[in-house]
C-alpha cells in the first residue's frame, strides 16, 4: 500500500530539537493535513517525509519501505512548493516535463502525459506561456501539474494556497480536493490555515512545538478536541476560553454559575477552563442555557452572521450570531445565553479535555 | 451668422499656445515640488554628476584637436582645424592598423577565455559544500585582485624568467631548453590572457555568486524531488537563472572591448613583442604622452570609443531583442 508511516522522528539542528518524536499513518489514498502555528514543525515533518531534510532519529517508510536514507528522487514523491518553484526560463509544458526529462522518459510519453495533465488542469491553452506570463491560480496549477504527471506514490503540498487572495485560495482549495478524490493519490498537505485543513483533510494532524496534538477527521478534532491548543486552534473564530471552578450542576466562572450537562461529578472545586464555541453563544434563554453579562465593543456584521466581540470580567469573548438581516439590534446587547449541553471543560493546569460536546 | 457661430463658442475653452502654456507651468510647479520633496536624493547623488562633468563630460571639449593641428602654446582654441587629416594618417600607419587588429585579437581572445573564467569559478564555488574551504578558496582566488599591477607583472616575469623562474624550471626538469617567454610575440597573448584571469577571475566571481545566491532555492528543492543532479540543476537551473546578469556583464565587457588591460601591457611588453602586444591604448600613450603628438593620439582614442560605443550599442540591442535583458 502506498501510505506513509512516520515512526518516533525526531529533527535536530545542533543543539536544538525542532520535532521531538512524531508518529503518523498516512493511509493509502488518504489526505491528511498537518496543520499548526508558524514554528511548530509541520513544514519540516513533510521535508523529512520528501527527504529535503534528514531525520535525526526515527523511522520513515512509504509504501512500506524505509526510506531514510533514500534519496528524494528515488522515493517516488511528488511536490508542491509554497511559491510553485516554476523554472522561470522554462514554459508551462517544459516545466510540467522537467521531471520526465530527468528520467528520460520517451518524448511521445512525456507529450502525452503533458497533454493529458495539461486538460484536467484547464492549462492547454497556457503551454506555451512563461510562467511570468500566468496569473498566480494558473502558476499553482502548474505547480501542480508538474507533480502529476510523474505518478508519484505520494503528493506533498507545501502551504500551496497561501500565497494566493482569498476567492482564488477558495477556489483552488476545491481543486484540489476534486483531484484528489479523481486521482486518488495518498497526499500530505501543510498549512496554518485552519480553514483549509477542516475543508481538505481526511483526517487532520494538529502540531504544535513540534509535537503532535492531535489526529482525527475534521469533525471528530473540533466536536472532541483533546486539549485547549486544538480547541482553540480549530474554529473560525476560535473557542472563546474562561477559567473557572467546577461545582455540582457544571462549573463557577467570573461569579456566575453556569450550567453544564454531564460535567463531571465527584469532581466539584477542580479548576478548569470553560469553551464555548463562538457559534453555540445564543442571544436568547433556552430551557437549558445559563445566562451571562457580556461587555459588548464590537459588532463586525457578516452578511446573514455577525461577529460580536466583547469581554466577560476580564475575559475577551466573541460570539457569532444570526442578524436576521439587521444588526442594529445587536449593538445593545449585554447578556448571552450558553446552553448546558455545549460546553467543553478542560483541566486549568494540563490544558487536557475533561469532556467534550455532549452529543 | 458668423458672428453668431463665434459668439457660440464657449469662453472657457483656451488656445493651444495657452493649453501648452498651462502644461509647462503644471510642469514647472511640479519640478519644484518634486525638488522641495526629495532634495535629499539630488544632495546624494550630485558628487557623482560632478564626478562625471568634470572628469568625463568636460574632457570632451579636448576632444576636437583629433580634428586640429594642436600645439600646446596655441592652445585647444588657437590650434588650426585640419580635419580628418589625422584619421588619414593613423589608417595610413601600419602600427596604427596592427595595434586596432591586437586589440580586437587580444580582446576576442579574453571574452573567450577570460569572460567564462568567472563564471565557471562562480558555479565551482557554487558547489563546494564544506564552508571553510569555500571560504578559504575564495580568499585565495580574490587576493590577486587587490595586487597592484606592478607586482603581477613583477611575479609573471620572475615566473617566467628564463633563468630562475619556476616555468622554466618545470620546462627543465623534462630536459627542455628555457624558452624566453616575454620576448616571444606567440607567447604575449597566452601569458597576457592567462595573467588577466589570475588576477580578476576570482573577483570578478563576485557578481555571478550574488546572482547564484538570488536563485530561489525552492527551484533546486523541487528538481532534487524531480530526480536531478547536481549537474543537471547547474544547466538546467543555475546557469538559465543567472544568465540576465550574465548577459548584462556581457554587454559591458563588449563595451569595454578596446580598453584592453592598458596597465599589464605597458608592464608586460617590449619591442620584441610589439608585433602581437602593441594594443590602440599603448599606441596612445606613446604617440601622445612619450612623442608628444596629442592630436593624433587624440585621433585614435576617439576612434577606440566610437568603436566601442557602436559595439555596446549592438550587443545591447540583440541582447534585447533576444532574451530581454538589457543595460537599458
């Protein structure tokens, strides 16, 4: 099987450990993406993975064969660079040749493979074109393109959206993941784009300091995320986060009580930090929902949603809500609603989940 | 009827000479806003256009005794015009015609060999991976540079010093006779050519190592995942990424084409070897300075610079029209 399995790596530079023992199965056809903050490892996990770096301890294996020590041409992998790395003195189809020239494969093949790419990429008419003469979405088609044609075991993106706007990322983000399902192929993808990893992903690697937070499909990370990193991490906007102290009917926070179901009994007097997902805020009392006072600064109006940013004590806290059409309502705001079965409690001191969204 | 059409047209609507009148002062305004905004700029760089008046543009006055019969005690302005009577006489002058044929021979032969140079070392360096001896090779090929000309020529004439120098010594151990080197024409050019690379090769490996260093290393990243090697990423990737710069250096080199390396050749040649070192500079310098005849040196600087201004002119337009890169 075509997968990938990284086992215990670690990456060194001198003194200074920048993966400290990553463990991943990417299974055959999988897409997976590692996601995290700027430093915490994922580019490096996917350059060991391609063998642009080596790995200073730990085990990587595709296709069930260790390859270590392997060079990156002979690991049958393909890869898409953050800013394409298109040969600027080459045009589209010798760009998209560049790796088949290498492996001297047969013109005719190499023309065929191009032209075949070239369509389901909508690049035909671009062949001819430098990759100065191409606008960003078609320089990161040819990105892509270029590591198609060779039929690698295993794709490797690279942040290969961020250096495009909005509308095209969104665009070129459904591409991709049409190709994949067309293609088939088992495919790493990094990004810092939480949006991108829950929209693309199988299953989503959360990394951080150059640890693995958490692995899962999209839904299982952001109904059940296993720490307060990953809650706050998944989610647009994030997971708004409140200290406080667990009592018998949910948890004390700022001096209100508010009620959660299934909080953990025998546990009362533990401290704990409260999520309340932006979305699950209501503006109006429910029969299980506790009310709380809210200092409200901002309204930023969506369209069909708002963004309300304020504070609870000392606490910033955004809630996302309907407008209905209208906003003006919104700005007088001073109470929320949390309801009881939404609430995730983590540990205050390890950041670890006690419990997640009650289903 | 008439008087009514005129009285029709609008009074708003100005004459040309007043639009054109409106525009320079538009112009004008902006000039000083422009001056009063930026002046800083101008203060920076009016050493520089003080530089180029006085030691580039105002020698230009001098230019017009190629076209007189110039006597210092009669001055620039009191000297008679003769006009292209010293021309005449240079292209009639069998030293003036084989010293126009040394240079294009000698300079030819340094942009075959002595432009490459460079560059080749450049890619070399490019591919050493040990940094001290990157580093240390480096400083080895760039300190030559920094020698005056007097000691290169000074350690090329003990290197080939028939007698003592460590050629001839070579030459010896393999039961040769010492040959005379520097008074050999066939041997001038090797030893002028093979001199120049010594000494600015090295340097000179400056600009297509800054070059090198701009290449986005993602390119050479993604043709190692594609299979190549070092080799193939230095023609396939190296070489096309640089050649803007390599082409711009070409294009000033070519424009350089007639000042062969004036210096070296004084220090390097003697009437023995006149027959292939004898450049248009050294003809120059001792027509004007040591025969004291400076119209016609005069005479032939002028053509060495129109020549090389007709060549720089070229190169840049096919450079343009080919690969758009270009001086300007």
């Amino acid at each position: 099987m075509s997968g990938v399995s990284i086992e215990s790596v670690f990456k060194r530079y001198g003194a200074v450990q920048v993966v400290h023992g990553v463990d991943l199965t990417v299974e055959e056809k999988e897409f997976v993406v590692l996601v995290g903050p700027s430093g915490c490892g994922k580019s490096t996990t996917l350059r060991m993975i391609a063998g642009l770096e080596e790995i200073s301890d730990g085990e990587i294996a595709i296709d069930g064969r260790v390859v270590n020590r392997i060079a990156p041409k002979d690991r049958d992998v393909a890869m898409v660079f953050q800013n394409y790395a298109l040969y600027p003195h080459l045009n589209v189809a010798e760009n998209m040749a560049f790796g088949l020239r290498i492996r001297r494969m047969p013109k005719d093949e190499v023309k065929k493979q191009i032209t075949e790419v070239a369509e389901i990429l909508g690049l035909t008419e671009y062949l001819e074109r430098r990759p100065a003469d191409l606008s960003g979405g078609q320089r990161q088609r040819v990105a892509m393109g270029r590591a198609i044609v060779r039929h690698p075991k295993v794709f490797l993106f690279d942040e290969p959206l961020s250096n495009l706007d909005a509308k095209l990322r969104t665009q070129m983000r459904a591409e991709i993941r049409r190709l994949h399902n067309r293609l088939g192929v088992t495919s790493v993808y990094v990004t810092h784009d939480q949006v991108e990893a829950m929209t693309l992903a199988d299953r989503i690697v959360v990394m951080n300091d150059g640890n693995i937070e958490q692995v899962g499909t999209p839904m299982e990370l952001f109904n059940n995320p296993v720490n307060t990193f990953v809650a706050g991490f998944l989610g647009s906007p994030p997971m708004n986060q409140i200290q406080g102290t667990l009592t018998d009917q949910g948890a004390q926070i700022g001096g209100h009580e508010l009620r959660i179901l299934g909080a953990a009994s025998g546990q009362t007097g533990r401290d704990v930090v409260v999520g309340i997902r932006p979305e699950h805020i209501s503006l109006e009392a429910g029969p299980e929902t506790s009310p709380l006072p809210i200092a409200l600064d901002l309204v930023e109006p969506l369209g069909s949603e708002a963004l309300l940013h304020g504070s609870f004590g000392d606490t910033p806290m955004v809630l996302k809500v309907d407008t209905h059409g209208d906003v003006a309502h919104l700005s007088g705001v001073s109470e929320i609603h949390v309801p009881a079965d939404l609430v995730y409690l983590f540990d205050a001191e390890t950041g670890g989940a006690i419990r997640g969204q009650a289903n | 009827m008439s008087d009514e059409h005129t009285a029709s047209i609008p009074k708003t609507e100005k004459s040309n000479v007043e639009v054109r009148h409106d525009r320079r002062n538009e112009r004008l305004t902006w000039l000083i806003d422009h001056f009063k905004r930026e002046w800083q700029i101008y203060v920076m760089l009016a050493p520089a256009i003080i530089w180029f008046l006085l030691f580039l543009y105002k020698p230009m006055y001098g230019l017009q005794i190629a076209f007189k019969d110039y006597s210092i005690f009669r001055g620039i302005d009191g000297s008679p015009w003769v006009g292209w009577e010293h021309f005449g006489t240079l292209f009639g002058s069998d030293q003036f015609v084989r010293a126009v044929w040394n240079t294009i021979k000698i300079s030819a032969l340094n942009l075959l060999f002595g432009f490459p140079a460079p560059i080749i070392l450049a890619l070399m360096f490019n591919e050493i991976l040990n940094a001290t001896f990157k580093k240390t090779a480096q400083t080895i090929v760039y300190l030559p540079h920094f020698i005056s000309s007097v000691i290169i020529a000074g350690i090329v004439i003990t290197a080939f010093s028939p007698s003592a120098g460590i050629v001839n010594t070579i030459i010896g151990w393999f039961g040769f006779e010492p040959i005379y080197f520097l008074t050999k024409p066939e041997w001038f050019r090797p030893i002028f050519i093979g001199t120049g690379i010594w000494q600015e090769a090295g340097f000179g490996s400056i600009v297509f190592l800054a070059a090198i260093a701009g290449v986005n290393p993602s390119l050479y990243e993604s043709a190692v995942v594609d299979g190549a090697n070092r080799w193939q990423m230095m023609w396939k990737i190296t070489i096309p990424s640089i050649m803007p710069t390599i082409l711009i250096m070409l294009i000033i080199r070519i424009g350089n084409i007639m000042e062969v390396s004036f210096e070296l050749i004084i220090l390097l040649y003697q009437p023995a070897t006149y027959a292939t070192a004898d450049v248009v500079n050294t003809f120059i310098y001792r027509q004007g300075i040591q025969g004291g005849q400076y119209d016609i040196a005069a005479a032939a600087g002028l053509f060495n610079a129109v020549v090389a201004f007709v060549l720089v002119m070229t190169a840049n337009s096919i450079s343009k029209r080919f690969s758009r890169t270009s001086l300007w």
